[in-house]
C-alpha cells in the first residue's frame, strides 16, 4: 500500500511536468517562427530575408496594437508570405520562455539594440564559412503603424533604398 500511494504521488506530481516539458514553444502568431536557426534555414531557402517582431506579447499595449491592426489581417499576411520569413522575438511577462529561447532573443535585442516595443527589423543573415562568424544586415526598421499598407508600404520603401545601398557598396568580385 505504501508503494502505491508513493508511485500515485510520483505520477500526481512528476509526469505533469515531464508532460509540460515537452510541449513544443511556438509564437503567438500562426506562421511566425520563435528560433532563429529555424528562420536562418528557411531564408536561405527561399531567399527571403526575415522580419523579426520584438515584443511584449502579453504586456505591451502597443504591440498589441501592432498585432491587431497589421500581423493578422490578410494583406501583411499575403504580403509576408512571399516577401519575407517571419520571426517573433518576445519578451513576455506572464510566461516564462525556454533557455534557449530566452538566451536567443536577449543576444537579439543586443545585436539590434533594441530599446523599446515594438520594434519591427527586416534583416538578412550571412555565416561566414572560414570563420563562422555571422553578419546581421538590417535591410529595414519600423515600430507601430496604424494599418497593414502604412506597415508595408514603410517596408518596402526603406527596403529597396537599403538594398540599392548594399549593392553600391558591395565590392566587385
């Protein structure tokens, strides 16, 4: 009897949270991708560069608003998915990320001196074989828009003149 209330106890209290450990991490936007490994491969795939979301999901009044009025509406989302790879880089209060999750998204905000939410980069990914370093090229940077056309409109157009850039600047090969 007092091995089965001890294996009772142990399933009560230890197999939740075995079960709780393998529930896999995802956005809280369908389509978005939370690591960036995953958005590197699938840029490189389709040779689109990724537009990362940092956010405060669940605190964060603004990106809410940025939310609702421009990543869930039918024209970002037609427009996303043949212009860029989407990531989201969130910074919850409520809910505690994963290790991995939470290390990627703090190098991040460092890399992209994030100082306030939202903000929206558009950037393309280079690994340097011979040194495995990696060169982060932010192609664009916006933070709230009122709608989905501001919103891709102020893409697009920051885009294209950073991209003409690059290409002036890149040296002959």
């Amino acid at each position: 009897m007092k091995h089965f209330i001890i294996s009772t106890l142990f399933c009560l209290l230890i197999i939740p949270s075995l079960l709780s450990q393998e529930k896999e991490y995802k956005a809280t936007m369908q389509g978005w991708e939370v690591d960036l490994n995953v958005a590197y491969k699938l840029s490189k795939e389709k040779k689109l560069p990724i537009l990362a979301n940092f956010t405060g999901s669940d605190w964060c009044g603004w990106c809410i608003r940025l939310k609702n009025s421009v990543f869930i509406t039918e024209e970002f989302k037609k427009w996303a998915a043949k212009n860029v790879i989407l990531l989201e880089v969130d910074f919850p209060r409520r809910s505690k990320l994963p290790d991995n999750i939470a290390q990627q998204n703090n190098g991040l905000k460092q890399a992209f001196q994030i100082a306030g939410y939202p903000t929206v980069w558009v950037f393309d990914i280079d690994l340097d074989k011979k040194t495995g370093k990696t060169n982060l090229m932010g192609l664009a940077k916006t933070g709230y828009m009122p709608s989905a056309t501001d919103f891709i409109k102020a893409l697009e157009t920051t885009m294209a003149a950073n991209r003409k850039k690059l290409k002036q600047n890149k040296p002959a090969e």
